[in-house]
C-alpha cells in the first residue's frame, strides 16, 4: 500500500513459501529499477520491514519484489533470482511514496 516517503519501506503482509527476500526497486516507467534495499524473511506470513541505501521520494512509485535465495543468506541482485507466479509475471506489487 502507499505509504509516507522515507528510509524504510513497510508491508503489512509477506507470504514466503520458503526463505526469501523482499527487495523494493524503483519504477522507472514500468520497469524494474535500482534495487533500493533487501530484507530476508523465513518461510511463513510476515509483517514486512525493509531499511533503504536512499530513501523513496514523495510522488515517485516504486515495486515490492519477491526473490529467492541462493542460500547464502546474502542479498545480491545478481545471483538472487525474482519469483514468477504460473503465467510468467514477477511477484511484486507496486505503491507511492507519499
């Protein structure tokens, strides 16, 4: 949901099927952007915090992307795969900054 702009990023509900990571992005005209910040969540349902390198801006959007982990513990956008539901979409949701 749209939440006030800042350094952390909040979701009221992340549902992981196995260990994974909420990384939010910016959206640049759609697209996956920079990765702005990354929390590691276990298997389970989970009220979500994500501390950022910089912080969301008021009016801009940004995604919430689920990925997986290669089992290292440690976030890198390189090795760390984006989960795709049956039809081949990411699993992300999109919010503003307010």
């Amino acid at each position: 949901e749209d939440q006030l702009a800042g350094t952390k990023v909040v979701a009221t509900m992340a549902t992981f099927t196995e260990a994974g990571w909420l990384v939010i992005h910016d959206n640049m005209n759609g697209v996956l952007g920079n990765a702005l910040g990354a929390a590691r969540f276990d298997k389970g349902i989970h009220l979500a915090e994500v501390e950022l390198l910089r912080a969301t801006l008021s009016g801009q959007s940004y995604f919430g992307v689920i990925y997986r982990d290669d089992g290292d513990k440690m976030f890198d956008v390189k090795k760390d795969a984006p989960l795709k539901n049956s039809a081949g979409e990411l699993l992300s949701v999109s919010f503003k900054a307010l």
